[in-house]
C-alpha cells in the first residue's frame, strides 16, 4: 500500500516526493485564500477514496471552516455527491485550547488514517501570550508527532504568516541576498514568516509553504520549506478541489 496520499496535483505530489506522507506531521502554512484548507478538504476525500481500509478521518475545525458541501463536490463521482467520504469524517470544532489538545485522546480511541487540524495555532494566540504560548503548543505539537508515527497516520496541521518588521542592517542583508533567499520583505521593511515558526519547526517532519499567485486565474504557489528545496511549483484550485494548473 502507497505511504502517500495524493494531493490533487501531481507537482504538489512530486515535490513531497509521492504526496502527504503517513507517519508523519506535515505542516501546511500561508497567506489566508492561499488554498490551505482547500488542500485540506482535498486530502480528506482522496484519504477516503484510497485509504478506505486504513481507518476514519480526525477533522478539527478551530475557526469554522469546514464545509461538508464542498467535501461533497470535490467527493462527486459519476455525478452523484459521494456522502460516505463525510460518513468517515469525524468532524469536531474546537473553540479552545482545551478541546484541541484533546484530539490527541481522540487519536488514541479511535485510531484514524488522518488527522486534520485548520488551524493549529490561532486559538494559543487568542488565549496565551509570551513564553507561556509556545510551550503548550509545543507539547502538544510533541504529542501529535508522536501519535503520527505511533500510530502510523497522517496529521496535517495549517498555519498563518505574519508580516514581521526587521531592523535597518538586517532589511539590507536580506535585500542583498533576496535572489538566494525564501524571505521576502517589503519596501516598508517587513518579511513574511510563519507564525509561531520556531516552535512549529521543531515538530513538522514537513513543512509546505502556498502562495496565492492571481485569485482571478485560481492560481497559486507551493514550495517545500523543510526539507527544503528550492524549485516551487504551480497549482489550481477547482470544483474538484486542487489540481494541477
């Protein structure tokens, strides 16, 4: 049995080196409309149509998100909406901390292929501040790691970026080394970074950074942060979720 599951595009697919793989945590980050829930809902009905025999789908909402209606069309086949892809989504909306840390007691009873988390860090930004927030998300993205490869399922976890000012000498390095680097400041002396990276690196085995290219075309970037490689590649998103441009 494959150990990846496909994301749609077949150049998404070959930048992780066969899709999202099993076992580990992958680590899906960027701009908001840049396709990261989309990709999520994409995994999930790609998940239930290959992996049927490898269990049920975690799904956890922590901002409201998730659309059954869309699952449904990415999911249609032969023109008709295929509702046993959502029979195997175990659907749950955290609206703290709490109820998310407990997904991983979640995993322990219910064993699932996948596990979704959209997104993993902005209820610890509402709800701790300081050295205090990354401690607890790094015990529990410590927790979640494990139970990937304990259990041997895939946990994807979604991420914002955040515009970060740097000082005078560092805006210059990094306008100087721009052409050789993933950073990309602003004229107003801003980079963009993911939130909470520090802490989030630790955990993710993978880590996938998407870019919104033209809204109006449905185009967007994807590039492989860690490991990292420098080559990005194209994707669209459809009615039928995402997919090669």
């Amino acid at each position: 049995m494959s150990r990846f599951i496909p994301t749609g595009a077949k150049s998404i697919d070959c930048l992780l080196g066969g899709g999202v793989r099993i076992g580990m945590l992958t680590d899906i980050y960027g701009a908001a409309g840049s396709g990261k829930t989309q990709l999520c809902f994409t995994l999930c009905v790609n998940f239930a149509t290959y992996f049927k025999d490898k269990g049920k789908i975690v799904f956890i909402d922590t901002s409201g998100k998730f659309r059954p209606e869309r699952i449904n069309e990415i999911g249609k086949v032969g023109g008709k909406n295929n509702y046993e892809i959502l029979d195997n989504i175990i659907v749950i909306r955290s609206l703290s901390t709490y109820d998310q840390i407990n997904v991983v007691k979640n995993i322990y009873r219910t064993c699932p292929g996948l596990v979704i988390i959209d997104s993993a860090t902005s209820l610890f930004s509402d709800e701790f501040k300081g050295s205090s927030r990354h401690l607890v998300l790094m015990k529990h993205l410590h927790d979640l790691s494990l139970a990937a490869i304990s259990f041997d399922c895939a946990v994807v976890i979604t991420n914002m970026i955040r515009n970060v000012p740097v000082n005078r000498t560092t805006y210059s390095q990094i306008k100087y080394k721009e052409s050789k680097s993933r950073w990309n400041p602003n004229d107003n002396g801003f980079e963009e970074r993911e939130f909470m990276n520090a802490s989030v690196s630790i955990y993710a085995h993978v880590k996938l950074k998407l870019e919104v290219d033209s809204i109006e075309q449905s185009a967007f970037t994807a590039g492989l942060i860690q490991p990292a490689r420098k080559n990005k590649v194209k994707f669209g998103i459809t009615a039928n979720g995402i997919s090669d441009l």
